[in-house]
C-alpha cells in the first residue's frame, strides 16, 4: 500500500521501494516487478544466476487508482496511473475532481489510446478528467488540488516510509521538511547581473578610448587623402600639361599659318616685278659694255677691273679670317694680328697649352666620374635606406627587409605561416634599464639574432626545401625540439649578459632562448677591466669580448652605437626615427653631389670649348691666310691706275659714267631681288614649318585624354600668367612644368610625414587591439578597414549608455542586494515560524515518559 501510494505521488527517480517492510537490498522492487507481479526466484540448473518469477506476462495491464475525499471542505480527487509494455513499460496519467473506480472507467478496452479517448470523453458527460502523459504536468495538477505549497510535503512523504532511525534531527527537518532558500540563486543570478554589468560597462569604457584614437586616426586619414589627391590632381595637371600646350601651340600654329601664307603670297608677286626690272638693267649693262670694250683705253679698264674685284675679294677673305683670329688669340691672353714674327711667336706659345688643357680635361673628366660614383653610391644608399624604412612601418620587428624577404619566399614556398617560424632577434631585446650595453649586446648577439627557429613540425619539409634550393643568400637555422626539458641555471652572475636581456612573454621559444642564452653566451658584463681580465667569458661597453681567457675580438668596421643595425627586439619605433633622420641626410646629400656634378660638369664643357677654341686656332698656321695689309696695298695701287686710265678719255669716262649708274641700279636692285627672294624663301620655309608642326600637334594630339584635360585645364591656366605666342609658349610650359614638379615634390613630402605618422597611429591601435585588427595592417591601404571600424564603434554608439549602466552599477545594484537581504529576512522569519510549528506537533507525540524530543 505505501509503494502503491509512492508510486501515484513521487516521481520514479526519488522513490523508495519495499523500504517500510524492511528490504534492505537497494533496487530489490521497481515498477516493472510490480507490474508484472514479481513473486520469487528460481536457481537455474545449469547456471549459478537466480531468475525472477512473474504472475503475469508483458501482454497485460495495470492500473493503480487512489481515491482521496477532505470531508471537512467536500473535495474528492482520484488520482491513477495505467501501465502497459510497447516496447519497455509505458504510462499515462488521470487526475479527476470525482470519484472513479477502475471496474467502470478502466476496463473493457483494447489499446491504451483506445482507453484515453473513453476517459476524456467523460468530460461530455460533466465529469472533469485530465490525461497527461507526462508526471511532471500530472504532479502540477493534483498538488494544486491538495493545496500544495511545493513538493517538499511530497518529499518528506518518500523520506519517512524508509525511516528506521533518525541520526540527526536538525539535519531531518532542514533537509525535508523546511522549504529551501532561493537566495544562492538568486545572489548568483545578481552577481552574474553585475558581472554581465560590469563587462557592458568595460565595453563602453573600450569603445570611448577606441573613439579616442580612432577618430585623430581617421581624421589624419582624410589629411592624408587629402594630400594624396592634391598630390593626385598635380600629377595629373603635369600629365596633361603637354597636351594643354600642344593645344594652345595648335592654335597659334593655325593663326601664324594663315598670316604667313598671307605675306608669301605678296612677296611672289613683288619678286616678280622686281625680276623684270632687273632684267632691262642688265640688257643696259651689256650694251654699255659692249660699248667700252670697242675702245682700247676700256680694254685695260676691264683688266684693271678684274683685278681690282680679285683683290678686294682676298682683301675681304683674309681680313675676316684676321678677325677671326684675332678673336681667338685674346681668349688665350697672346699677341693678335701684327706682323709674321709675332704670328709665329703666338702660334708656339699655344701649341704649349694643348698638353695643359689635356691634363685639365683628364682632371675633371675623373672628378666627374667620381662625383657621379659618389652620387650612385648615396642613391642607392638612400633607396636601400626608403625600402627598408617603408618594410618596417609595416611590421614591428627591426629584422634588415632582406633577410626578412628570404624567409618569406621559404615560407611562402611550404605554405607556412610568419609567426611559427620567427627570428630569434623578434624575440630578444635589450632591457630598457640596460641601454648603456644595447651596442655592445647587439653587436655580440647579431648573428644569433639573425637565425631562425624551426619547430619539429616543419623541421623535415623546411629542411628538405633549403637543401634542394639556392638561396642565393645565406641562412642559419635551430632546430627546436619537441618535449626538451630544459634547466636554468639560478649561479648566474648578476653581471651576466642573461640579466640584461628580455625574451617576449608567452613565446612558444622562451625556454629555447633561455637555455641558448645561459649556455651559448654566459658572458660577463664588465664595468671594470680588472673584472674583465678575472672572468673567463666577458664583454665591455666598447664591444670587446672575451672566450676561454685567451681568444678577445672586437669589431670596429660599424660605430657601436649605430641603431640602423640593430635587430633586436618587438617593437621598431627608434629604429623607424633613426632611418627616417638618415632618409633625410641621404637626400640632403643627394642634392649636393648633383649641384655638385652640375658644376664638374660646367667646368669640363668650358675646359672641351676652350680646347676646341685651341685647335680652330692652331689651324692658322700660315700667316699669309690673315695678312689683309698686303692685298690693301694693291687695292690702292690699282686703284690709282684706273683712275689716271679714265681721266685720259672723256668718251669713255661718259661711258664709263652711265654703266656705273646702270651697275649701281642693278646691285641695289638685285639687292632688293636678294632681299625679296630671301622673303620668299623665309616665308615658305615658314609655311613649310608651321604646316610640319601643325601636323605634329594633331598627331600628338590623338592620343588626347580630353575628360582628364577638360578636368585639368582651368588650374594649369591659372599658372599661365600671361598671353601666349609662339616665342613664349615654350618658356611658359618651362615654368608651369617646373611649378607642378614642386609642388608633387612638396605634396609627397607630406604625403611621406603624414603617412608616417597615420602608419604608426594604426599600429599603436593594432598593439592596443590585437584582436580587432586580427586582419588589418598598419598601412595606408587599410584605411577603409579603419573607417569601418569607427563606423561600426559609432553605430553601435556605446558610451551613450555610460550614464545608465553607471546608474545600474552604483545604484540599481544596491537596491537589488537590498531586495534579497529583505527576502532573506523574511525567510528567516519564515523559517522561524515553520520550527514553532514544528517543535509544537512534536511536543504532542506520545513517548514512554523518561523520551521526549
């Protein structure tokens, strides 16, 4: 009877079984044996085991029904239970606020459904009846009819029927028969409240000082956008200064054509007037000579003439050449055009300064060449010197780019990630406290610092790899092994070079470089010689080291403290100044070695005119070519006799007269000719060339990019300061040329500072955020990654709620933690109410009179 009522009032998991009847055997009754009507057991002949004997078999069914009426309020409840096997035991649940019986509602059926149908149609008849397949549902229900208060009643129930003997009263009562306290709930749901509080308010805290820097780093951003598309627009400006000008040439080309054409047309029709006329004048010179050549005294007239115009031809020759001489003679500081002895003298005196001007030339022409080798060398110095600066403002590391580029094509080659195989100098600094030896430490620590540390996962495939390739380079790698154990040593020296080192926290390779460190380079730092001399394996401040007491070595090819070839450490801010000083040095430099060659190289031209002067000189070397004083003695001379020739007949002086004044209209006519003709051929040529150069520019001007010039135009006209002709235009795109090339020179000296400072700013940010810039770089193309990131801070917009989560932390938190103190001072008052109740019923149990409770 008492399992019967366990089984319709407790839960099968907590129940107690065949405990009142003093079973002592754990499991030794459940509802399956009750079910199938369990009644003993049997010992089995060929086996040891006992088997169970059942009255019925897994075809049928149980039912288990209880009826329960509280006469004092006039309320019945039936409670049952019907079981049956499908596949294990199965069971549904009936709660009915009227009396049931199982001969009249649980019988006659077929199936279980069958039976749950027939059960709920009662409702159709008046009587209530609930079905549940689950107990928990089923156990809601009928401890709101027994009015119930919570499961304890039904607890303490199962507890009792087992009860042999109390051990512990206290424990009895607290344990089942007081209502438990949902205070550590509910204090741990409070301070989960304020830790989830607390990580909200952490959040907003993160996302001001995120603000913080985001936005002067996104606002340096858009400076630098801003520059890069002043930088943008100048570059395209010069891009499109050729074809600017090419179009305003263009036009100019046109407009001169046309005037040009105009001019030719009119110096065609004057050349032929003037060609007619000049051939009448000529008729008139032939018919006059003509004339004087019938008469003796014109004949030596006409042979006085000839020689006449012979001589004043070699006198005009000659006296040029003089002139040319002469001019030639003083740029060397000698006697001019004089007389043969002094032309001769002169002539030795510069055939000296040949060799003088060789030697020079030789002298400049190396001077030349060693300045433009000066200028190479600091070129590439100072290219070598931006890759290297631009390579580390995009790590963190001060690993020289090359060494860094060999590992990356090992890595990239194996399909290995950077950071499973780092240098050793990424994971080794000298302490800030230890500065005084950094020089002398990165000297002694170079080579080990370059090496790389290999784990045994990748070991055989990078192995393989650096064997099977040429590196061109050379490598040194550890091969670190799984499992090492390693062992410090605590006898160090305080003065070791160990405790002035700093390996990065958390490296996977700590132990390793440790161990490496201890035993490979266990030196001494010495402050004092005497110490160094004492001590077997020591090094000083001035780079000196000492092994085993006799081998010393000091490398002074490099100045110690010259960070450029420092290697260790994480972090490459100093490093990243250093270059940037030395970018700037180097460019300083490269400046003057070119003014410098500029000025070599203006010397050694004057030094080539100056010979070439020289050897245009000494090809005077007879000085009959220049001796014009003779010829002007003949001229004289025969001047003189035509003179007296004509005066001796006046016939033929008339004659001679008119084809003077006829040959004085001829030459100024021919000259006029000659002019008009020069005309005629400037202007074609003119024509020619505007029309070659008019071609040129609509050639050119196919290739035109007329959006980008239409964009460009109106700021590289406001540079054009003046109107435009064919004699200035050139100048002019000179100058405007040489404005946009200063300013892209200035605009990418501050895209260069500026970028700097934004890429540092992103890195700081990377090291404050590791996690959120899992997948950015430190480099101006992540800008959009960073404007992202504002924008997702700002959209989220967080600190808005700072006031109102400090009002929950400081406020809303306490009022909480006052309700639950409240609650719990009323538990406690209820729990006092519940033991007076408690210790009055057990007053009124009877007992032998010396037992009481």
């Amino acid at each position: 009877l008492v399992d019967a009522l366990l089984t319709l009032l407790v839960p099968n998991q907590p129940r107690n079984y065949n405990q009142a009847a003093g079973g002592e055997r754990k499991g030794e009754r459940n509802e399956v044996t009750y079910v199938r009507g369990a009644y003993g057991k049997v010992q089995q002949e060929d086996d040891y085991r006992a088997k169970t004997q059942y009255m019925r078999g897994e075809n049928s069914y149980s039912v288990l029904l209880g009826y329960f009426r509280n006469e004092a309020y006039g309320q019945e409840v039936t409670l049952a239970q019907v079981f049956w096997f499908q596949n294990g035991l199965k069971k549904f649940f009936v709660v009915s606020t009227r009396e049931l019986s199982i001969a009249e509602h649980f019988s006659h059926f077929d199936t279980s459904a069958e039976l749950k149908g027939r059960l709920r149609r009662l409702k159709g008849k008046g009587v209530e009846v609930e079905v549940y397949d689950q107990f928990s549902r089923y156990s809601k229900h009928f401890c709101k009819l027994f009015s119930l208060r919570s499961s304890k009643a039904l607890d303490l129930f199962n507890q009792t029927v087992t009860i042999k003997e109390i051990g512990e009263l206290n424990d009895f009562v607290r344990n089942h028969m007081l209502e438990r306290s949902t205070a550590p709930e509910k204090l741990r749901q409070l301070q989960d409240h304020y830790e989830n509080l607390l990580v909200a308010y952490g959040a907003i805290k993160k996302a001001e000082e995120q603000l913080l820097l985001l936005r002067p780093l996104v606002s340096d951003a858009r400076k630098y956008e801003q520059v890069q598309a002043q930088a943008t627009e100048m570059e395209g400006c010069k891009a499109a200064l050729p074809f600017y000008f090419r179009k305003r040439k263009l036009h100019l080309y046109e407009k001169a054509l046309t005037l040009a054409q105009r001019d030719w047309d009119q110096a065609k029709s004057q050349q032929k007037q003037v060609k007619s006329a000049l051939e009448l004048l000529r008729q008139r010179s032939i018919a006059l000579n003509v004339a004087i050549g019938n008469d003796e005294s014109g004949q030596r007239s006409r042979e006085l003439e000839q020689e006449l115009k012979f001589a004043r031809e070699n006198y005009q020759r000659k006296k040029e050449r003089a002139a040319q001489y002469d001019q030639l003679i003083h740029e060397f500081k000698l006697t001019g055009y004089l007389d043969e002895p002094t032309f001769h003298q002169s002539r030795h005196k510069a055939q000296s300064f040949r060799t003088v001007i060789e030697q020079q030339l030789s002298k400049l022409e190396k001077e030349l060449s060693d300045l433009q080798l000066e200028e190479k060398e600091v070129g590439e110095e100072h290219n070598e010197a931006q890759r290297e600066l631009h390579s580390l403002r995009a790590r963190t590391s001060q690993i020289p780019s090359q060494i860094l580029q060999l590992r990356q094509q090992i890595l990239n080659a194996l399909g290995i990630d950077e950071i499973d195989i780092p240098f050793v100098g990424e994971l080794l600094k000298v302490k800030e406290s230890e500065r005084a030896w950094e020089g002398a430490i990165e000297r002694l620590l170079h080579n080990f610092g370059l090496s790389l540390l290999v784990p045994e996962r990748h070991y055989q495939r990078f192995n393989l790899h650096v064997n099977q390739t040429n590196l061109q380079a050379r490598i040194v790698f550890h091969r670190v092994r799984d499992g090492q154990n390693y062992r410090s040593n605590p006898h160090l020296e305080g003065a070791a070079l160990f405790h002035k080192v700093e390996i990065k926290p958390q490296s996977d390779y700590y132990e390793w470089i440790e161990n490496e460190l201890q035993k490979r380079f266990n030196y001494i730092c010495c402050e004092e010689m005497s110490h160094f001399e004492r001590v077997a394996r020591a090094i000083t401040k001035n780079g000196l080291t000492k092994g085993g007491h006799e081998r010393h070595e000091k490398d002074d090819r490099r100045r110690i403290d010259d960070r450029r070839y420092y290697i260790l450490g994480w972090d490459n801010l100093n490093k990243i100044r250093l270059i940037e000083a030395m970018v700037e040095k180097l460019s300083e430099q490269l400046r003057a070695k070119e003014t410098e060659i500029r000025q070599s190289r203006e010397k050694r031209d004057l030094a080539y005119k100056k010979r070439d002067k020289l050897e245009t000189l000494l090809r005077f070397s007879d000085f009959a070519e220049i001796d014009w004083r003779t010829d002007e003695a003949n001229i004289r001379d025969l001047h003189a006799q035509q003179t007296r020739l004509e005066q001796s007949s006046d016939h033929l002086q008339q004659l001679r007269q008119e084809l003077k004044e006829t040959e004085q209209k001829i030459t100024e006519v021919a000259k006029e000719e000659d002019n008009i003709s020069r005309d005629v051929g400037r202007l074609q040529y003119q024509v020619q060339a505007y029309e070659k150069e008019i071609t040129q520019c609509q050639s050119y001007l196919r290739e035109i990019d007329e959006e980008a010039l239409r964009l460009h135009s109106p700021r590289i006209q406001e540079q054009v300061s003046s109107d435009l002709t064919l004699s200035t235009i050139e100048g002019v795109e000179g100058e405007v040329r040489e404005f946009f090339d200063k300013e892209i020179g200035n605009a990418r000296g501050r895209i260069s500072q500026r970028r700097g400072r934004l890429e540092a700013a992103m890195q700081k940010y990377k090291d404050l955020y590791p996690v959120e810039t899992n997948e950015f770089d430190a480099d101006v193309e992540a800008i959009p990654e960073f404007d992202r990131e504002l924008a997702r801070i700002d959209r989220d917009d967080l600190p808005q709620y700072k006031d109102r989560f400090k009002l929950l932390l400081d406020e809303k938190i306490i009022e909480a933690i006052a309700y639950l103190q409240a609650e719990l001072d009323d538990y406690v008052e209820d729990l006092k109410e519940s033991i007076d109740n408690l210790n009055q019923s057990l007053r009124k149990i009877n007992y032998t009179p010396d037992t009481y409770i």
